[in-house]
C-alpha cells in the first residue's frame, strides 16, 4: 500500500517513536498489519500519532512484566526486544464501540537504543534507523531469492498444516511481497518471528523461512482442529 510521505532513508524517521509491544506480532516493510485498538492507553497513543508523524512501532516483549512491582503496584514493563519495525497508518476506521480498526504499513526497521521514562500511557523509545537503510529500497535483493525452493517448501507445509492458499496470489506476487507476507502470516512463535525480524536481508530472511516451515514439516505441524487461510 503507497504511503502519501516518502520515506527514501533514515533521515526522513524520528527519532523518537511509540511502540505497541505485542507478542507474536511480525511487521516487515510495505507488510500490512490489520490492528484491532481497544485498550485506552493505545488508542490515546493512535490518537496522538494521528497528530504527528502517523508512525507506530511494532516490537516484541522479550519478557513478561512484573506484577505489582512498579510504582503504585502497577506492573513493571517487560523488557522488549532491540529490533522492531516502524509502521505508518495508511487506514484507519471508528468502529463505534470505542474501538479503532486500522491498518500499518511497514516503513523500515529500526534498533531500540533507549527506553524513555514518559507521562504518555503507551510506551516511548528512541529508534535508530540506519542499520536498516536498504528496508527503504523497494524491492532489494529480490532476485537473490531462491522462490522455486521458497514456494516447495510451502506447498510442503500448508499440506502438513491444512492450511488453504490462494496460489494464484502466490504466483502473481513479486518475491519481496511473497517473502514478507509469508513471514508475517505464518503461525511460528516469538523467537522464531524476532529471527525473521532480525535476518540482515530478503535472502537470508527466505532462507530462515524456508528452514522454519522445513522443521515445522518435519515436526507434522499441530493438532489444531482450526484450519487457517493464508490469502
């Protein structure tokens, strides 16, 4: 989805962003991510957001807070992950019942380098952007991607998991897309999503999802009596 500001490198990223830490949760750049906002403190953060740069980062909790042990009794925040990545809200929808339904746009990852201590509700970091300089370049490396393998190994696991596929989607999309989506759309765990996250470019990032989705064959997938769909 086209954004209307060009972001053409680090230079054009704040330094200072929120983050929405959610477990599980991969977001890569031009992915989309569909939120569902209900919890006051996010919606006061998309509020804000909406007055400024319209960018969010998306991150992972590395671990669990500590109940009562903050000020107040409240919970400590858990420590996050150093890698997440920034995304734009391209659209957004009042629902009615106090909940905003919106989507993100991945604009480039960024390295948490500190936490702030804010008055805000959601959480604040600052975000350094220039590791990641190639996330801003549509499109790079795809040709180093080997999709014959990628999309094998796919059609391996989505048998084992009985998960349905929209192949001709599959065929039509170009290997960063596919890549991506796929990374994003696949069931694996924490870590595994943060390995994705973290892998240096598109190729080494089809290769881990190629190994992940190969284990995950070997393994027979789960018991689920779900069958998910992949679109």
């Amino acid at each position: 989805m086209p954004t209307n500001i060009a972001y053409r490198g680090p230079q054009d990223c704040p330094d200072v962003i929120p983050v929405f830490p959610l477990p599980g949760a991969l977001l890569l750049p031009r992915g989309q991510m569909p939120l569902n906002i209900f919890e006051p403190r996010y919606m006061a953060m998309i509020d804000d957001a909406l007055r400024g740069e319209r960018l969010i980062g998306m991150v992972q909790p590395e671990s669990d807070g500590i109940p009562g042990s903050g000020e107040g009794g409240n919970a400590t925040p858990g420590r996050l992950y150093r890698v997440g990545c920034a995304g734009r809200i391209t659209q957004i929808a009042e629902t009615g019942d106090g909940r905003y339904l919106l989507t993100l746009t991945g604009i480039a990852r960024f390295r948490v380098i500190e936490e702030f201590t804010v008055m805000t509700p959601y959480r604040q970091v600052r975000a350094d952007f220039s590791a990641f300089e190639t996330d801003f370049i549509a499109r790079a490396g795809e040709d180093e991607v080997d999709r014959e393998r990628l999309i094998a190994a796919l059609r391996q696991f989505v048998k084992v998991m009985e998960i349905e596929v929209d192949w001709r989607g599959v065929e039509q999309a170009p290997n960063e897309a596919l890549v991506n989506a796929l990374c994003m759309m696949t069931p694996f765990g924490a870590a595994e999503k943060q390995a994705l996250l973290e892998a240096p470019d598109l190729k080494n990032r089809a290769e881990a999802l190629i190994a992940l989705t190969e284990i995950e064959v070997l393994r027979g997938g789960d018991d689920e009596d779900s069958s998910p769909t992949m679109q």
